[in-house]
C-alpha cells in the first residue's frame, strides 16, 4: 500500500476538528499528522514539517484562513472547510482543491479527496513525463519542464523563462508550483520560481539565473539555503 498523505487540520472550533478526525480516520489513503486551533500555529507547524494536504477553515480570530494562504510562502494543497458561502467564490483565487460547506457531510468530503489524490497523481505524471502543459499564445502548449529556467508572476498571468524563450502563461504562481516537479523546482520568492539547476550564484538577497537577478524572500531563505548545502 502506498504511504498515506499527510493532511493536518486548522479551525478554531473542536466540533469542526471531530467531525474531520473521523472522517480522516476513514480513508485510509489519508493520515492526520497535527491539529491547529489559529493561524499562528499552523504557519509554526508548516515551517519545521512537509504536509501534503491542509484542512483549513475561514473564519478564525487574529488571522483568517484565506489571509493565512495570502502570507505563508509555500502553502500545501488546501481545501477550506467554512460555514459561509459567500467566500467560495475569491477562495479560488488561492489555488484551493475544493471549498466545503459547514456542515460537512462524509459524501462531499469523499469528493473533495478524490479531487486532491487526483492532483497528485497528474504531479507524478507530469515529474515521470518532463512536461507541463500551459496555456499561451491563445493555445495550449506542453512545455518541458528541463528547459524552464525560472518564472514571475505577472498579474493574473506567471511568465514562464525557459532556454529558449519567454511564454505568458494563464496561471497563477500557485497552480504553476503546484504543477511542477517538486525536486527540481523551488519558489524563493511570492513572485518568483526557479529552476534549481539552473542557479549560476547564491548571493545575500539574491539568486543569479541565467544572468539574470532574481530576489530571495526572507521566508523563503532557509529551505533554499537546505537545498544548495545538499
């Protein structure tokens, strides 16, 4: 059997954590490794540990949930668990799998699981394939991720940076991250991806790629200076 993902759940009710926990304990293609009652403690969790999938509830004090997907530097795949409809609509703005409404009953959650195993599995063809496919220049385009050499938010669009030239993709950075072999690529910035065999210097504020000065994020710092001493 194939190892379980780890999922982890946020919301500040005990009611919300029983009804997931039970859930959770049923698929037995998921595993519970944290609880988070606020938005501090998950973002002090996701520094130290790898999740593969968040539960995570909108209304919370101090720190909402989808501020909490505005501010952490590299989220886990998410689904938002919130009795309040009317932000079902902006929440996919955040790259979210799936939006689901309080209460939620065991038939829906089903559903959303199979929408988030599913996304694995196109991550592990696209990582096995080399390729990705966008959406550029009015067409869809399946681009070999070994060419990328880094890319940049822009707007609503990401302008993917390869060998050979530059592509505006309609996507967020998110669903671009999200979509990319995790091994060989590394975000180190809220606006920017890079291609980690691609990076020519390791500077204070900065990475050079292809000549080219990409700025590093605070946050970002420590998983990429882990990396470059492996």
């Amino acid at each position: 059997m194939k190892d379980p993902k780890k999922c982890i759940i946020v919301d500040d009710e005990p009611a919300a954590h029983y009804v997931l926990i039970n859930y959770i304990r049923q698929n037995p293609e998921l595993e519970l490794v944290h609880q988070c009652y606020n938005g501090i403690e998950v973002m002090n969790y996701l520094r130290e540990n790898p999740v593969d999938l968040m539960f995570l509830d909108i209304d919370m004090p101090e720190i909402t949930g989808l501020e909490l997907l505005k501010i952490l530097p590299s989220q886990p795949k998410t689904i938002l668990t919130t009795a309040y409809s009317e932000f079902a609509l902006e929440s996919y703005d955040y790259g979210v799998i799936d939006y689901l409404l309080k209460p939620i009953y065991f038939p829906r959650f089903l559903k959303s699981i199979e929408r988030f195993l599913a996304t694995q599995a196109d991550r592990k063809v696209i990582a096995s394939n080399l390729f990705i496919s966008i959406k550029a220049d009015g067409a869809v385009i399946d681009l070999d991720v070994r060419k990328i050499l880094f890319a940049q938010s822009y707007g609503n669009y990401v302008k993917i940076f390869t060998t050979g030239r530059t592509y505006l993709a309609s996507m967020t950075t998110n669903e671009l991250e999200a979509s990319l072999p995790a091994e060989q690529f590394l975000r180190v910035h809220k606006s920017y991806i890079v291609a980690i065999d691609k990076i020519e210097a390791n500077e204070r504020d900065t990475l050079v790629v292809s000549s080219q000065r990409i700025p590093v994020g605070i946050t970002y710092r420590r998983e990429l200076e882990r990396l470059l001493a492996r």
